[in-house]
C-alpha cells in the first residue's frame, strides 16, 4: 500500500507506483469524487470528452455540449462508486 504525506500548503505527491498505474503524465488531471459512504476515490482525467466523440452514437439522442458530457460523466462516476462498481 502506498502513502503520502500532505504539505503545509496542502500539496500531496502521488506515489510514483500510483502514478504510472493511473497513466498520470506532468500536467494530468485527477478528480476527487466522494462517494456514498464518506470515502473518497481518486480518478484519473488523463483525456477529454470530446476524444470520445462518435464512440456511441444514438441519432434520437439530445445533442449535449461537451460541459455537460463532462458532468454526465462526473455523475456516472459517483454512482458507480455508490454501487461499489470500479470507476474504470
């Protein structure tokens, strides 16, 4: 198991194990997203939502912009966290 100590200034490290499990590159993002119990799960954002553009397709479907795909996914990603379903 992996550990890190945070900063005065509230920065932590990610352990370099950690890291190259997730794919996180300098400059990554990473999201925290509490889940139903009180924990927190950390999440990797290592790409935009519009790469996923025409990964599903569904012609009666709503055309959403790309803020609400991101919270969609967001949302998707606390549910499944709820369920205790793996967030990848």
């Amino acid at each position: 198991m992996s550990t890190a100590t945070m900063t005065s200034k509230g920065q932590i490290t990610i352990p370099k194990d950690v890291r190259e499990e997730l794919g996180l590159k300098p400059g990554a993002r990473v999201m925290f997203v509490r889940l139903a119990d009180g924990r927190y799960e950390l999440l990797a954002r290592t790409g935009a939502v519009t790469e996923l553009a025409g990964l599903l397709h569904d012609p009666e479907a709503e055309t959403m912009s790309p803020e609400q795909m991101d919270d969609a996914v967001a949302a998707s990603v606390v549910e499944r966290g709820a369920r205790g379903l793996p967030g990848r």
